[in-house]
C-alpha cells in the first residue's frame, strides 16, 4: 500500500473562520443509508416487541445488507455478507443522536465572478485521517472497497471498540498523468477523525488502513455537482486549472474529489481540491 501518497501537503494561512461543507451515481456511501427511514427499514407484524425484536433486527440487517450488494452489483462490486453489522450499525447511528462533523478550515479568500463563486482558497490545520489506497480496475470499484474498509474502522472494528462518529466530506486523493488526462488505479479513500479522536486515534484493526497526519494545508477548492467518474474527476480538474491565477503554485498530479452529500440525490454535492506546493 502506498501509505505516503495520502497525505495533504502545503503552507499555512489566515482569515475568517469557517466550517466545512457523493461520488458516483449510485455509489455506497455513508450518506446513502441516511436516505432509509424508519417505515423502510421496518417490516414488523402484529407481534410484542419483546417476542419479536431479535427477528425485526435481523431482518433490517438483511434488508440494508441486500440494498447494498444490488447497488454495488451495478459497479461489479461484490459486498461480502460481513459488512451486514457495519452497515446496520451506521444506519442506527445516523438516525439517533450522532450528527456529522465537519471538517473545520479557515476561508482565506474567494473569487467571484458575477455573483457567483468561482473558487475558495481555504486553510485546514494539520488532522489526523484514516486512509487506504485501493488499487481496482475502475474508480468506482475502488472507491466501494475502500469505503468498506473505512467504514468497518468506524463502526467498532478499532482499537476502542466504539463508534467513532461520522463526518464530511469523505475525500478520495486522485492521480492523474503529467496531461492529467488519465487517472491512476490508485486512489486512496480518507476519513476525518472526529475531534473526540484527533488527539489519539484508534488504532484500526485492518492492516491496510493508515492513521495519518496530514500538515497544515492551503487548498484551493470549486463546488460542483453530479457524478463523479472518471470522466467527470478529469474535466473538474481541468476546468479548475483553468479558473487559478497560478495554476502552477498548485501540486500537478494528486487531487482530492470530497463528497458531501448522498450519490443518490440528482444534485448531488462535491468539491474539487487543488493542493498548494509546500
């Protein structure tokens, strides 16, 4: 695994205080299983919850478990019957009292151009993250598995044995080619430990996920909408390159594709992460 091509790299900034904030059409995500509700995810009949409340629970398990492998089926993703707990243990989550964390940063400046945001320079301290680098056929394969792993770390499969919380966005770090007309098969999926965790994070028990500390970055970051593909991570980059000032202040080969909102909304949310050089 490369380990090393994680990590964000750049300067340090100042300014106004902000806070932070989907990938491909049908794609598994933390934020598809908030889109079940209560009446969805039950199917119980007549009986006493105390007779009947182990069945309703597998029953849900099966239910989400099932979800999941018919979308993941549509990208040639297999989701292996282990991940029913996990995902069963997200969804409770998200629908109790969690609410997800956002990555905090400083907004440096923003162009604009007629009433309409163009880019955002931004500011994130140094964190700690979770990463794991997948190398499938295609990005949407890559992401699914990488996601998987992560989201196991997070539902209790860490050196806590707690629920670690859920937060946005959730990045995957591309490569491309020196034209940056085609990405690599590396991609790696990152999570933000929640604050709670930013001081000692929980070791994962997956040998593939690295707990690393990304530095202090400035990031120069465009809001989009849609998909996200290959074909659509390529023409975001190039467009945003084409927006930049100085495109060359900007690392030329990794990018960061951050999701915000669920893949299965028509308008969905991303942003597209230039790095600064350090």
């Amino acid at each position: 695994m490369d380990s090393g091509g994680c990590r964000l790299n750049g300067g340090g900034g100042g300014g106004e205080s902000q806070g932070g904030g989907g990938s491909n059409s049908g794609m598994i995500t933390l934020e598809d299983l908030e889109s079940f509700s209560e009446d969805q995810l039950s199917d119980s009949g007549n009986g006493s919850l105390e007779e009947e409340g182990e069945s309703m629970e597998d029953d849900d398990r099966d239910r989400l478990l099932h979800y999941w492998q018919d979308v993941a089926r549509g990208h040639q993703v297999d989701v292996p019957g282990d991940m029913a707990t996990p995902i069963q243990q997200l969804t409770s989550n998200n629908q109790g009292t969690h609410t997800r964390e956002s990555v905090p940063y400083t907004l440096i400046t923003r162009k604009e151009k007629c009433g309409d945001v163009i880019y955002e320079k931004r500011h994130y301290e140094k964190a700690n993250w979770a990463c794991i680098t997948v190398h499938e056929d295609t990005y949407e394969q890559s992401i699914c598995y990488g996601f998987m792993k992560i989201m196991r770390y997070i539902c209790e499969q860490n050196a806590s044995g707690n629920y670690l919380g859920m937060t946005i966005p959730i990045v995957t770090i591309v490569r491309t080619d020196e034209t940056r007309s085609v990405l690599s098969q590396a991609v790696t999926v990152a999570y933000y430990l929640s604050t709670h965790h930013q001081a000692q994070p929980p070791q994962p028990y997956d040998p593939e996920i690295i707990i690393e500390e990304w530095p202090a970055t400035i990031v120069y970051t465009r809001a989009f909408t849609g998909a996200t593909n290959e074909i659509t991570i390529i023409n975001e980059i190039r467009t945003m390159a084409e927006m930049l000032d100085s495109p060359g202040i900007c690392l030329n080969d990794s990018f960061i594709v951050a999701g915000y909102t669920n893949p299965a909304h028509a308008n969905r949310q991303n942003e597209i992460w230039f790095l600064e050089r350090p």
